[in-house]
C-alpha cells in the first residue's frame, strides 16, 4: 500500500532485524540458529543492546534477505575509515571527550556547524517550487512554538512546478528532543490518505527543525529516509525544509531552507531550490477551515506569525510575494464534486449543475415541484453569489437569504441553508 511505505520511518538497526524475522514468523530461537548465535543474543541485537560483527552482517544479510548496503546504512558505529581518521587525530579525541562532559556541548556543536557552514562555498539554486504565503507561516509558527526540535509534513501537486498546498504540523504521538524528531507515523498515514482521496494532494516530503544543531541542510539521516521513501514509492522528486531559528527565544527569527531531491539524475541532491510564494491563505487551507476538520491541527495557528520574521535561506529580507494567481483547476474542480455529492445524499437526488459566464449553477431538489438553486463564482473561492427556490411547476422563484462570505467549499454552511429550504416549503 501506497502510504504504508510513505511514511514508514528510517528504522535503526535493531528494528529492521525484528520486522524482518516478524514478517517470516521466526521466532528469536529460530533466527539464532540461523545466524549462529542464541535467542537471548537476537533480542539484544534487536533491542540495540548489541551491535553486529562484520561477519554477522552477513550471516544476517542473507538469513533475513536485506542487502548489506540496507544494514550499513542504519549502523550507528562509525565506519572504518572515519574512525581511522578520528584515531589519527589525539586532539580531536580529546575535545570530543571534552565536548562529551560540557554542559554547552549543544551551543559548541551548532557553533562549530556554523563555522564550517561559512567556510563551505553555496550550491546555486535549483528551480523553484511554489507555496503559499498560509504554509510558510504555518511551519514558523510551529517551529517557534518549541524550544526543542519538530516538524510536520508537506502536502501538494508535483507537475511541471511542484506546489505545496498544505503544510501540516506533527501528529499527537511524535517524538521530539534536542537533536532528534520523529513523526507521528500512524497520524500522519492517516492524513495522508484524506488528502489524497479527497484532494489528490501528493506527498513531498517533510519539513523539521535543526533548533539546537544550527543545520540548514538536510542531515545524513535525512537523506536517506527521504531517498529511501522516493525508491519505495518510485517518486521523481521529493522536497525537504530545514527550518533554524536565530535570535532570542521569545521573538526568534525564522529561516526556511529549502532543497528539492531530483531523482531522475544520476545525482539526485539535495539542492538549494528558490521559492515563489503566494499571497494569503491557501485553497486547501480555506477548504478545510471551513469544514471545521482537523482541530488537532490548529489551521488557524498561521495567522499568529508575522511575515517580516520568516527568511528563506540566508536572504536578509522577507519573502517576495507574487502576484495573486486563480487556484488550480483540480481544487476547484473536486470543492465543487464534494458539494454536489452532499446536496444529493441531503436531497435523496441528482443534483443539477449548469455552467454559466459567471461560473456555475447547482440545483439540487427540495420537494416537488420546488428546488434550490445555488448560484457559484467560478474564481476561488467560488463565493455563492446568490440562492434562489424554483417552483417548476409554475416558472417562479424566490431569492433565498444566505449568510454572508459563503463559499463552495463550506460545505456544512451549504447544507443549512438547503435544510432550511426544506423545512420551510413555500406556501401555495
């Protein structure tokens, strides 16, 4: 299934080996006799109390069928010809034991981060990719919101330009310390399929914090999770945001890097990508606002952050906003599918729907010979412009009143102005 391998995480060592030996229903008995060692000793490997040989990578690697390169790839050890390096350098081992048992290792890290940031030259930019002003806002806020490192996941259509429509923050179980984040894996799958049934939103990627670390790129780990998920759901391209924080803890400043993956070269990234952003709030955002769904994810959250503390990359200056553009026809065209689809399941009966110069009509049957007409703008966010009751038996109709700001993609809206139509039929 599609979103069972999109969100599953980049596991450790011990994990892979248990999911492994699960999946072929050995028990821990029966993978040591396999491998040569005892059933007490798998459950220390499988639990990270142990840590593989050489040799028993291999034995493992071919008991359990995972590829050497997938094992080496979640080995926490150093490898050897780092370790040689690190063993070459006295000092070097002695400022790591230093830095080990300082109560600033996690201020010296992010400096010396930083320092080699500067000395590194910058990758030029690839492309762009198009957001909107709603979803930067949505992730400074979040990651301002803590002190320690978040995250959430990136939402929308990746075509010629990829879009992002909706970036959401972290499911209520996720994991999260100083230098580490994990998604709330079961939520996040969840909402991954809402998305992609109800608005044919892809998944990007995901965005996270460094608040401690001060990387503005993409950790090793990140990589190969991101690289990882794309191979598993064969995705041509995938999009990450590394968000570092500056300035006091009380009114941070909020800079979002992001990189694009471009897996159709042999050298797939990450790379610097530019943005272009939107300005407002985004079609998917309104959608769901006014459906009052997901109260966990706090749509309302991005109203709180101003614009002039977010920078992308190293720019001195907020982000540009682009000159407002009408909303994709596939948004528009699936707010207006699941409107009709409710009149129908409330009328018991086809819904009517007419094109005109000023976008389209819905009608949908009350009792009859009378119906109820809705009259839709065709720009986002197709207001209803006005609500009239048809009696078709006679050619007449009535102006219905309707509150004031409704769209099509208020869907509950809609349908109490419908059911009152309907429990107040006009008199002959």
């Amino acid at each position: 299934m599609l979103m069972l391998s999109l969100y599953a995480p980049m596991a450790n060592l011990g994990e892979i080996i248990k999911q492994r030996r699960l999946a072929r229903n050995w028990s821990l008995k029966k993978l040591g006799e396999e491998i040569g060692v005892t059933a007490a000793y798998v459950g220390d490997l499988e639990a990270n109390r142990r840590l593989p040989s050489a040799d028993l990578i291999q034995r493992l690697s071919l008991a359990l069928d995972i590829p050497k390169s997938e094992l080496a790839a979640v080995d926490s050890r150093l490898s050897p010809d780092l370790r040689e390096w690190i063993e070459e350098r006295p000092d070097l081992i002695s400022l790591l034991r230093s830095l080990r048992t300082s109560t600033q290792a996690d201020m010296l890290i992010q400096r010396f981060a930083r320092f080699l940031k500067r000395r590194q030259p910058p990758q030029p930019a690839r492309g762009f990719l198009v957001i909107w002003e709603s979803e930067l806002r949505a992730i400074a806020a979040e990651a301002s919101a803590w002190s320690i490192e978040t995250g959430g996941d990136l939402f929308g259509r990746w075509h010629d330009v990829p879009t992002i429509l909706l970036a959401t923050k972290a499911g209520p179980h996720a994991q999260r310390n100083n230098a580490h984040f994990r998604l709330d894996v079961e939520y996040l799958r969840q909402l991954s399929e809402t998305l992609a049934a109800d608005w044919a939103l892809r998944y990007f990627g995901d965005w996270h914090s460094h608040h401690r670390l001060g990387l503005s790129s993409p950790s090793g780990g990140d990589q190969r999770r991101i690289v990882s998920i794309a191979g598993r759901n064969q995705f041509p391209g995938m999009a990450e945001m590394i968000v570092t924080l500056e300035g006091s803890s009380d009114n941070p400043l909020i800079r979002i890097h992001p990189w694009l993956y471009d897996f159709s070269i042999e050298k797939s990234g990450p790379f610097p990508i530019r943005v272009k952003v939107i300005p407002g709030l985004s079609p998917i955002r309104q959608a769901l606002l006014a459906r009052r769904v997901l109260p966990e994810q706090e749509l309302h959250a991005w109203e709180k952050m101003s614009w002039n503390r977010i920078r992308v990359g190293s720019d001195a200056s907020p982000p540009l906003l682009e000159p407002t553009s009408d909303v994709d026809t596939i948004t528009r065209e699936r707010t207006l599918a699941q409107l009709a689809e409710a009149l129908q399941d409330a009328s018991g009966s086809p819904v009517e729907q007419h094109s005109t110069g000023f976008g389209c009509v819905l009608v949908a049957k009350l009792t009859e010979p009378h119906y109820l007409a809705f009259a839709l703008e065709a720009g986002w966010p197709m207001s209803v412009l006005e609500v009239h009751r048809l009696d078709r038996e006679v050619g007449s109709t009535e102006l219905v009143m309707t509150p004031a700001g409704l769209v099509a993609a208020d869907i509950l809206g809609i349908l109490d102005v419908y059911r009152g139509a309907a429990e107040n039929p006009k008199e002959k």
